[in-house]
C-alpha cells in the first residue's frame, strides 16, 4: 500500500472517529460507536511503525511509562477479573488514540469544518431549548432539567445544557475539542486580519461560547483557556501584558472552581469570607473517603487498591455525618445511601492513586507536563500550553483523563503533521521516516547523485 493510500485512509478514519464522538451514540454500557473504530487506529499506528519513531520521543516515552507501573500494580491486585485490569486496557486504548491523532497529517480547513459546524449545531439545539423554556411550547430536548435545584441556594443549576452528551460535565469537557479544531487555523490568518475580520471572528467566538456557559459547568474552563490563549497570541504584539492576564485567569478560574468543590460557596455572604463555609462541598464527601483510602496503608500508595477493592473498602472511609449535613444543604437527603455506599471519586490524581498507586500517578503528571512543552511551533505553544494547565485543574473535580476527547485535543493541539494542502503525501513519507514535515524540502530517500561529462 502506498504513503498516500495509507494516510488517506488515515485521515478518513480520523475524521469519521470525530464525528460519531461528537454524536455520542451509545452501543453497550461505556462503549460508544466511535469505540467500533479502535482497531482501525491501531492497525494504522502499526502500520506506518509509530512504535519505531516515538522511541526518539519524550512524551511517548513518559505514557510508556505510565503503562508499565500502571500494569506491575495490576498484577498486584489482577482478580476478579477483569477488575483493574479493565482500567488499564482504557488507557491503552487512549494512548492508541493519542498516538494515532498525534501522528495523522489532517488537513487544517477539514479539522475547521468539523469544529464549526459541531459549534453550530450546538448553538441551534441551544436556541431551540431556550425558546422551548422561554414560551413553555413544549419540551426542552437537550438540557438537564433538575427541579430539586428550586429549593436550594443555586436555583440556577435547575437547567443545564447537555446537547448529544445527556450530561452537561461531558459536554463541558467535550467542547475544548471544536475549538481546539478551529482556532490553530484561526491563528494562521490572525495576523493578516483586518479590524472588521478581528470583529467577525471575535463575535462568531462569543456566540459559541454561550451554549458552553449554559452548561454550567466547571469544566468550561478547558475551552475559556484555549480561547484567552488565542486572544493572547493574537493580540501580544500590541498588548505586552496580555499573556500574564490570560495566565492569571487560568488560575482564578481554576482556584475558584477548586473553592466550590471544598465549600458550597452559595449563598455569598456579607463578612468573610464572603462564600457559604457551614459544610464541605458535595464532592468532598466522596473525595475525602478516596483521599483516607489512598494513604490507608504504605502498598496500598505504592501500588494501589484496584478498582473492585476499592468500591468494597468505599462504605467503611466515608464519614456519614458530614455526607448528611451536606446533602441537607443541596436539598439532596434522598440520596444519602448511594453517596455513602460508592461514588465515583470525582478527582483524576486520587483516581489514579486508587488504581495504579503513586509512582503510576506521577508518571502520568510528567506525560501531560512533557505534553504542554512540546508545541508543534512557536504560535502553537500558548495553546497547548493553557489547556494542560487548565486540565490539571478541572482534574481536582473530575475523572478526566478517561475521556477521549481529552486525548484527542491534546494530540491535535501538539500535531507536527497538519497540512494546509490538500495533496500532502510528501509531508506523510516524511512523517515515516521520522522527519519534521515543518522543515521545507526533507527528503525521505536521497536520490542517487547524477554525473555529467
């Protein structure tokens, strides 16, 4: 099969793996349709001897790792099957993943189409919830509607936009991916912008920011810290201090979103210090009994607990007064049992600290670390850059790092091998033979010198 046979397909495969996500089609329990699509991606990973080249490479090297602790603490606690080792076989799955989205030379305007026409599909179903509740027509059909938030402190929380995800903390997540597609192309042209183009990208932008708002949801922050990179980078030349505002930013942003995981927040108060302290935020009753569980025992940090021991030890590390007095603060009591009997621990690091142990967790910090310092190019880096640094936030009230698209956006936002051509076979034999397509004319095979007489 031919270089150019094989990144077609490549990029086919690709582009269809990002459309049936963005649908999120159930076919069995975790398992979606773009899941049917796994073997595909690790035959071409196979094929064009990614393995070979990422040995060259840090990060590659640094998600090696992590696969290897993560399976000796495995072994550790392999029954009952599948047990952990299911949760070992996901992060291979993403790592396959990562190094397929990584490694494919997409064409740029494609990537663009896909992002805008998800961010304009997602901005109609929006509109038509909000008519829908606005004039009581009838139902909405992409939101999550929670009436008991009604007699609470946060009657705003009552309606949630989800879209296709039926949950507005996925959809949260899910949008950095769009607009990781659209804005590397957006910055390509930034530069030659005139004010009234500056003006038509920055309002399309904001409008499709407002279904992400509606989702209410802390993990906006991953898609607000690509986009104050974006302005930053756009505008730096005539604003020095514009990548220091965007950094601080990020981290007001994720400060606050960690402060309303430890306290309620709402409602504010008028002395210090000013948010609602009287109990432990909701996710802490879940994240405290994970955290007392993780340092139980000196093996059990090293190597873990596993999956299935841990949701049997969950019941005996949860302090039920505390989850009852928080509950009663949500107006949440009716589910009292299903809090303190096993939750999901809602923290990636002590996730990771449950399954695989400590050494596993740090090893897997370093590959998203070495990830953020290896933009494809200079105007790249701020991208990549705000989004790991957000995403290690929004890992303080989430188990993000089992979803795809978290890999996916991360590999696009570090992909050497875009093409704005449409005819990039060279760029692909380049890539084969571990080159850098960003280099002008490299050569894979140096053709024979020529005599004359």
């Amino acid at each position: 099969m031919t270089a150019a046979c094989r990144e077609k397909i490549a990029q086919r495969v690709g582009f269809c793996y990002l459309a049936l996500m963005a649908l999120h089609i159930p076919v069995w329990r975790t398992l979606h349709c773009e899941d049917l699509l796994a073997p595909a991606l690790l035959a071409i990973v196979v094929a064009r001897g990614d393995v070979r080249t990422l040995r060259r490479d840090p990060v590659a090297l640094a998600l090696a790792l992590f696969l290897l602790l993560a399976g000796l603490a495995t072994l550790t606690h392999f029954k009952p099957f599948p047990g952990n080792s299911y949760h070992w076989c996901v992060y291979a799955y993403l790592a396959v993943t990562f190094i397929f989205f990584r490694g494919t030379a997409f064409r740029t305007d494609v990537l663009f189409l896909l992002g805008a026409v998800f961010l304009a599909l997602a901005a109609a179903a929006c509109c038509f919830d909000l008519v829908m509740a606005w004039t009581g027509v009838g139902p909405v059909r992409f939101s999550l509607i929670s009436t008991q938030m009604d007699a609470t402190a946060m009657p705003f929380l009552r309606q949630r936009f989800t879209f296709t995800f039926g949950n507005p903390n996925l959809l949260g997540s899910f949008y950095a991916l769009p607009f990781a597609l659209l804005l590397p192309r957006l910055l390509s042209k930034a530069a030659t912008w005139r004010w009234r183009q500056a003006l038509t990208a920055g309002a399309a932008l904001a409008l499709a920011v407002i279904p992400l708002l509606l989702t209410i949801s802390k993990h906006a922050l991953l898609s607000l810290a690509l986009l104050a990179a974006f302005v930053t980078i756009a505008v730096r030349q005539r604003f020095r201090w514009a990548a220091a505002l965007a950094g601080a930013a990020i981290v007001a942003g994720g400060l606050i979103g960690g402060l309303s995981i430890a306290y309620p927040v709402f409602p504010l108060q008028k002395t210090w210090p000013f948010i609602n302290t009287e109990c432990p935020g909701m996710y802490m009753i879940h994240q405290g009994a994970y955290a007392r569980m993780a340092v139980h025992t000196p093996a059990k940090l090293l190597f873990g607990h596993g999956g299935a021991a841990a949701k049997n030890l969950y019941p005996a590390f949860t302090n039920r007064d505390s989850a009852r007095r928080t509950l009663a603060h949500y107006n949440a009591l009716p589910d009292f049992d299903s809090f303190v009997t096993f939750m999901d621990p809602h923290n990636e690091y002590l996730r990771l600290v449950i399954l695989f142990g400590l050494p596993a967790a740090l090893a897997m910090f370093a590959f998203w670390c070495l990830t953020a310092a290896s933009p494809p190019d200079r105007q790249a880096a701020g991208l990549i850059v705000a989004f790991t640094a957000a995403l290690m936030f929004c890992c303080l009230w989430d188990d993000l790092l089992s979803k795809r698209w978290i890999w996916i956006t991360a590999a696009i936002l570090t992909n050497r091998h875009l093409t704005t051509t449409k005819n990039n076979t060279a760029a692909w034999r380049n890539h084969e033979c571990g080159d850098n397509v960003n280099r002008p004319t490299p050569p894979c095979e140096t053709p024979a010198p020529t005599h004359s007489n």
